[in-house]
C-alpha cells in the first residue's frame, strides 16, 4: 500500500554540498546547499536562489564544492544557517581555513579532503552550472592504488524528509557489473 | 597533501535514479540514472542523454523517478547495462510490476518503494527538468509518524570512483539544528 505525499523534493540520497567563492574585498565566504547534482562529464548544477555565494559566483566566475563529511556535520549545518552577510568570517568561526584553488579563482577550505574546483558556465532557471575542471582529493581518503576510499571519506547526505544527516558509504556492490547476472 | 584529478564527475553521494517512461505502444521501460538532482522545491533535472527513456519522456511529457534499494541493487545495474530498444521487456527480466501513476502518464514500479511523479517541464543543456507532482511511498519504509524512515529504505548511492554502489542510512545528526551550536 502506497500513500501520497504531494509535490515535495524528496530525492535520496541528496548531497550536503559546501560552497566556496571570494567575496569582493578578497575574503573567503561558504555555504551549504543539497539541490544539485551533476549534469554532465564535467558539470555541476547548483541551485542557490539569491545569496552572497551566487553574487560571488556571478562575478568571480568560480566556485569550489566539497562534501560535507561525519567529522564536519555541525560546521556544515552552521554553513547553511548562517549568511555571509550577517556574519563575514563565518568560515574562520567554524574553525576552518582556506587555501586559493591552483585552477579556478575560488578557495579551497582544507579541512574537507574532496573538492570540486569549477568555473562557471552559466546561470539558468535551475541553477548555476560549473564546469569541473579540476578535483583536489586530500590523500587522508585515498586507498592503497589511489582511489578514493568512501568508507574514509564518510560523506554526507542531506534527508529532506526529517531534515537530517545521513551516512554514505559500505559498498553494496559493483556498478556496470552485477547487473548482468540477469542478461 | 591534496592531489589532482583533473575534470571528472566526483560527487559525493550521487544518487541511483530508476527512471520509468512508457514506450510508444503503452508498454513500461525503465534506466538507471545518476547524474542529476534536486532544483527546486517541486523541481528535478536528470541528464539522461539520448536514450529511450529521453525520447518517451518527450513524447509522453512525463515519468517516474524511483529511488535504487539495496534489495534490487542488482536490478537496478541491469537496468542501466540493457537498452529497452534491445529488450523491451527488460523491466519483467528484472522481476519489476507496474502499475500507472494517478498524477502522470508514466509507470510506477511496484517493488521500489520511493516513486517521484513528474510531468516535463522542460528539456535544457543540463538534461531533463521535471515537475514533481507527487510522491509515491510505500507504507513498509514508513516509521510510526508516517514518515519515512532512511533506514527502511536502504536506498544506494552512485560511487563514480570506484564504479561502485554506496549503502545510505544510518542518521549522523539534525539539520538546520547542529550547526546552532557554533552560533
């Protein structure tokens, strides 16, 4: 028995995607968002609705997204309820710090061992697309061949539902293969 | 010490998206899907490129989006290794019923338990937008509120990396809460 819950944005998992740009004076600022996902080899989408990331994103041409993680959740959340307006060194008080992206005019925060680093592409109904041009992954969540381990990782995802934080990782199985048990 | 990737696709978690359309003579298809997400507070955007999917989508300006579980992760694979214009019936290879949505002309499979109902808003750049009118779950990934519960759910995340499948669950803490903390 199936119930009916409307219109309602309840996709999971939904990443807790941490956003970084430069304000006009040069500072650092961040955000937290969970709409978007990537649309492409090398693309990213980003809905933002009107803050200080998207004015930044719109004149820097750049932006950089890192997954939230287990060990950050609350400065993630802190992230998303604080504005940069109201608060302008919001990264400094969530204990973190920044270094400048070698490819893209937007800061890297260290402490989040996966960064995409992107350039923007453009500005649509749905919302800011970037182009991935590089990824910067801290060696604290690589394995032995130099993969990205998830289970060191431990990404977060956003619940919709019951406005909470889930664990990501513990692999299930193997993409573009057990699939074919049943061809 | 960070290392560089290059362009790729790296988010972490993306989702396992099961799309299901209605093939021009009024049968069911479905595909496995990970780039895309949330856009909106009624909104969803998919990247789904030309298949089958994307031109019954266009045709019928509407489908389903289900949410892969850990109990069909190897359905959910064969899904995405098998074109419906080779295998019609790939959803009854599978082991998948449906039965057709009450909000659009797109089928609902019965063993996911998690079903978005959207009609076509759009095709842009970026993929397939949709309007999400309803959402669809089954009574069994419900807790004693009625909502549902992550944990029943066991839904799987895409890891691009490792071409793999991620278990999600398992809740680390309270969104737009936790973050207070820091305040």
């Amino acid at each position: 028995m199936r119930k009916d819950f409307g219109g309602k944005p309840f996709m999971y998992p939904q990443p807790v995607l941490i956003i970084g740009t430069y304000n006009e004076d040069g500072t650092a600022n961040a955000m937290n968002a969970a709409w978007g996902g990537i649309c492409g080899a090398d693309r990213i989408i980003i809905d933002l609705s009107m803050h200080k990331t998207t004015e930044n994103i719109l004149r820097e041409k750049a932006f950089t997204v890192h997954m939230a993680d287990v060990k950050h959740e609350t400065e993630a959340d802190y992230l998303g309820l604080v504005s940069g307006n109201k608060v302008p060194d919001k990264l400094t008080k969530a204990g973190f710090h920044t270094t400048a992206s070698a490819h893209v005019h937007a800061p890297i925060i260290e402490e989040l061992p996966l960064a995409l680093e992107c350039e923007l592409v453009h500005q649509t109904e749905e919302g800011i697309v970037g182009k991935i041009v590089n990824v910067s992954i801290d060696e604290s969540v690589l394995d032995e061949n130099g993969k990205l381990d998830p289970d060191r990782l431990e990404a977060i995802a956003f619940d919709p539902m019951n406005a909470a934080y889930l664990r990501v990782g513990g692999k299930v199985g193997n993409a573009f293969s057990d699939g074919k048990k049943l061809m």
